[in-house]
C-alpha cells in the first residue's frame, strides 16, 4: 500500500504531501513498556478513528481521504 502512495505521490495535492510521513524509531524499552507503548498507541488510533467517522456522518467530506497508518514494535538486537 505504501508502495502505491510512493509510486503516485505527485497525483496528491500539497497539502498531503506534506501531511504524509513516514518515521522509524529505536527505543530503549522493557517488554512491561512496550505494551503500555502499544495501548497508548491503540488509544490515539481509536480517538482519531472516531474523530473522522462522526465527521463524515455529519457530512463532513470535503478534502475527507482513507488514510492508513501503520506501527511494528518488536525486539531487536544489535
């Protein structure tokens, strides 16, 4: 899927270009703290997800797109 963004980038407007992102971090976290990562993660997910479903059942659709939003966390070694 991020691919095809990739692939048709310039047919977006400005405005998303700029808006989409893509980021890596490494952080230094015990099992306990990548699980209490993931639920505040899965909170902020769901509050968004909410925040655009009632817009669009209010009516709300101008400039409204599907966005997908991707996160891993696991253990690595170095």
């Amino acid at each position: 899927m991020y691919d095809e963004y990739l692939d048709g980038k310039q047919s977006w407007s400005t405005g998303w270009r700029g808006a989409a992102f893509s980021s890596e971090y490494l952080l230094p976290l015990t099992a306990d703290e990548l699980g209490e990562l993931v639920q505040e993660l899965n909170d902020l997910v769901v509050r968004w997800r909410r925040r655009g479903e009632a817009a669009r059942e209010a009516g709300d659709t101008a400039g409204r797109e599907n966005v997908a939003v991707h996160a891993y966390g696991f253990p690595f070694r170095t």
